[in-house]
C-alpha cells in the first residue's frame, strides 16, 4: 500500500523564498539518509516558476529541531519547472526536505512523495 507524505500543499509560487517548514524523512517508508527512494508527485508547475526540491541531512530524530533555513547544509534534490514531469523517482532520499521558490509567477504548487512499505 502506498504512503503519501506532503512537501507542499497548494503554496503561492507568487514570491520567491521557502514554502512552509521543512518535513522531517524519518518514517517507513520514507528513511531519509538511509538510501530510501520515493515517488515524486506534483501539480503542474506555473508557467515561470522554478521551484527547488531541497534536502538537508542533519539528524531527524524525534526530538531533533528542523534545520535552519539559511544553514549551508541545504542541497538541491530536484529542479521543477513547467516542463517537470508530473511523477519522477527521487533516489536517496535525504533527511529533511523542502521546497524553495527561487522563480515566481502566479499559481500554486503541490509536492508529495509516494513511497510503498
């Protein structure tokens, strides 16, 4: 059965910068840092976005705080742009993730993993 983990919900690509707080990978199926793949899905990309998918390996254990957003740790997983495939594998997934707007333009942007247990 698959599990669904959401990156983003429905966020304005209207300005550029971090969407929401990063998610933490620290359940089954989603293990980040222990070479665990997952299943990219997303909405279409706006016309003019870029979105970057980012990941940060610091630990992400139950009691362990969320990276800080400017920490140089962070590293692009995935580009996405409005010719981004709708589902793409992304392999070794890191600890945490998120998403960065880094070209706006109007719209809304969905980003979930699928992972299968």
């Amino acid at each position: 059965m698959p599990m669904i983990k959401t990156i983003a919900n429905n966020v304005s690509t209207a300005a550029t910068g971090v969407q929401g707080s990063p998610v933490a990978l620290n359940t089954s199926p989603f293990l980040g840092g222990q070479a665990h793949e997952a299943i990219l899905n997303l909405t279409a990309v706006p016309a003019g976005v870029t979105a970057k998918l980012q990941g940060h390996n610091a630990a992400n254990g139950l009691g362990d705080a969320a990276p800080a957003a400017g920490d140089a740790g962070w590293y692009d997983v995935a580009t996405l742009t409005s010719a981004s495939l709708l589902k793409q594998e992304i392999a070794d997934l890191p600890a945490w993730i998120r998403t960065n707007i880094t070209a706006a333009a109007a719209g809304n942007l969905t980003v979930t993993l699928e992972g299968v247990q």
